[in-house]
C-alpha cells in the first residue's frame, strides 16, 4: 500500500495542502516567498505534486523541483527556509491525526528533493 492510501488518499491530501498553507502563509520565516502568488493554483499544483510522490494516480506535469525553485533560491531561499517547511509539514499531519511512522515516511520523501528544491548538488 502507497503512503498516498496510508495517509487517506485524495480527501486526506486535499485537507493536508489546505491546514499546511495556512501555517505557511502565517510563518513570518516564509510566507514572503508567496506574497504575489495565486494560492489556488499553488494549492492545485502541490496536492499533484504530493499525489505523485507519495504514490498516488496522478497527471502531474508541473516544473522539475529545479525549475519551479530557482527564482526562490536567488531571492535566498535556503535550508532554514526548507527546514520551516519540513515542520509545518510534520504539523500539520500530526494536526490531521497521522501515525508518526507515516510523518516520517513523508518528511523522509521531502527530504529526498531538498538538495534540487535548493538547486545545489547535480
């Protein structure tokens, strides 16, 4: 069974997405990285992109994690901003109710992309 189907398939990533950006959009370490951005589609591509890598059916055909950061990176994103992030992640589906095996499968597949996320490394 995926992580996707642990966690609860597509209700489940739907209310995650939603409960993360809102601790996102109140943390003063991140939220400029979105001031400007239309949240619905930042919403709408994140729920694919978390479909796609914890193994559920999706049509993902967003940017590579390279592609869709780099403008971040040169305005200073860097791990303190990536570290944030990881802990709304955790938060927020501990807030939802998930095992803390299942958080950390999901903050060990986050992981796994922080050096593209930071465009650094090959």
């Amino acid at each position: 069974m995926t992580l996707y189907d642990q966690l609860g398939g597509e209700a489940a990533i739907d209310a995650a997405v939603n409960l993360f950006y809102q601790k996102v959009l109140d943390d003063p370490r991140v939220n400029g990285f979105f001031k400007g951005v239309d949240m619905d589609k930042q919403r709408l591509m994140q729920k694919n992109f978390l479909t796609l890598a914890f193994g559920g059916p999706t049509d993902y055909t967003g940017k590579g994690m390279r592609a869709a950061h780099q403008k971040l990176v040169d305005r200073g994103l860097n791990d303190g901003h990536f570290d944030a992030i990881l802990e709304h992640l955790g938060a927020t589906l501990q807030e939802l109710g998930v095992e803390e095996s299942l958080i950390q499968q999901a903050a060990g597949i986050a992981e796994s992309v922080r050096d593209d996320v930071l465009c650094r490394g090959n």
